[in-house]
C-alpha cells in the first residue's frame, strides 16, 4: 500500500533514542527518536539517498544498505522481512497469483479439518478471511452465524461488539490481528480487497485506527489464548498455527488444550453441547 515503507521507517526512527545508538542529544527536536540525517549516518548512506528511500522515490536499494537500516533501527526478525519486503515489492512472484484471487480450500483439507474432532481448528486464508473451520471450531467462535462477508478476524474483533467478551485480554488480541494484517499488506501492497478492508476498519473503529497508525508487524505462529465463552465460561487455549506450503496465503490454526485440565473438561462438554440435536 502506498506509504508504507516511509510510514514503517518513521514509526521505528521514533521509538530510538539519540543515547540508545551511542549520539549525544543535542539540539530542540520537533519529533521523537532519531532524525533521517542521524539514521542515514549510522547506517553509511547518505542523508539524500535516505530520505528518497523513506519517501518511497529512490532506486533499488540492495540488501547490504536495508540491513544497515535494520541494525540501526533494531528492528526484530519479523520486521526486518517485512522491510525488506515493502522496499522491493513483487507480489505476483512471491505467490504466484494475482493477489486479489479467490481463496479456495482443497477438499483434502475440509476432510482433515473435520477429522481433527477433538480440537477447535479452521483455516486463515489472505486477509485473516476464515475460509474453512471444524464443528468444535465453529462452537467456540460461531463462523458459520456470521454472514459470509464477514467471516473475517480482523472484522470480528474490531467490529463485532461481543469480541470483547469473548476475548478477555481483548487488547493483545486486537494489537496481534492488526500486525499480523500489516504483514499480509506489506506481501501484497496492490490488494484491492485488503485496501478495502483496512479503509472500512479505519473508519468503524478508532482502537483499529491508532494500532494501525502503530505500524507494528508481527507473526505468531503458537501462543495462548484466553476465550470466555457463554456456554463452556473461561478457556485457556494454547493454539498452533501452521502454514501450508502447497496453498499460499493460507494456515491452519488449531487450539490445543492440555488433557487433564479444566478448559479440556470444558472443551468435551462443549463438544457435547455442539453435537447435540437441536430441538
């Protein structure tokens, strides 16, 4: 998307410190952290050549010199991917595919979705969209209640009024599903659907607005999740999520809650519940 690999520089120039890199302060400084020319310096670029990169106007730019810029920055693993990403975007040679493709699951992994019976579980295509789940799955979260348009997590959490409920440390969740987002933008930056999404969420949600202006990128692929529900109450839910390399774009997240515990009790009356006839 346009903008993001000035915006992403300037995010991570203002969370370092002058002292934090070995300068000295020195001056009245109108913005927080570091200035281009004391980046540009740092990292043995000329100030000129830096800041026509930060304005998304300069050449190409190799390797060694984003590198540069990541050590100076201190930026992590993830976000040095994401800068070396959004400074040489190629998104059709990355995956292969337009980036605005229709999302498809392989009947192979319905059918192993459904044999995973013991455990919530569905699959994350691009755009957080919740292509697929199991009936444990669906139990826990409700896809299949929600209208097709807005199977999606970033639209459940930030606009569904019940997330908050359901997801007691509602806070980390929404800073997650926003980083994660921003990753899946930076990978395909001509999405028109995912420019779509963001330009809606931006305008529905302030919480969405100020996490996104963050600029944070991060990927998690196992953590713990808290859920409460209203019928199986409080779950604490390691999960996993895994790519699938024959279908890009796409993961199979799978909670996973440790046998003998309370949430795994709760976890089988749950299935109880779900499997029971209505009526």
């Amino acid at each position: 998307m346009d903008g993001d690999l000035g915006d992403f520089l300037r995010s991570r120039r203002a969370r370092i410190q002058p002292e934090d890199v070995g300068l000295q302060a020195y001056g009245r400084r109108r913005v927080p952290g570091l200035r281009r020319e004391e980046v540009a310096q740092l990292a043995g670029v000329s100030v000129d050549y830096y800041i026509r990169l930060e304005q998304g106007r300069g050449p190409s730019v190799s390797d060694a010199v984003l590198d540069a810029i990541a050590r100076v920055l201190r930026l992590d693993e993830t976000e040095q991917a994401y800068l070396h990403t959004v400074a040489r975007p190629a998104p059709k040679a990355r995956t292969g595919r337009p980036a605005n493709a229709a999302q498809r699951v392989r009947p192979g992994l319905r059918l192993l979705l459904d044999t995973v019976d013991r455990a919530p579980a569905f699959v994350l295509g691009r755009r957080m969209d919740v292509l697929a789940w199991n009936a444990l799955g669906d139990a826990l979260v409700g896809f299949s209640r929600m209208p097709v348009a807005e199977r999606n997590m970033p639209r459940q959490v930030f606009l569904e009024p019940a997330a908050r409920e359901l997801y007691p440390e509602w806070a980390a969740v929404a800073a997650e599903t926003v980083a994660h987002l921003r990753l899946d933008a930076g990978l395909h930056p001509t999405d028109r659907q995912l420019a779509t999404l963001v330009g809606e969420l931006s305008m529905r949600s302030e919480d969405f607005r100020r996490l996104w202006a963050d600029h944070q990128v991060k990927t998690k692929t196992y953590g713990v999740k808290r859920i409460l529900h209203p019928v199986a109450g409080e779950l604490t839910l390691p999960y996993e999520t895994l790519g699938l390399p024959g279908d890009p774009g796409q993961s199979l997240v799978v909670y996973t809650p440790e046998p003998g515990t309370e949430t795994a009790e709760r976890m089988a009356l749950l299935a109880s519940w779900a499997a029971a006839p209505a009526g």
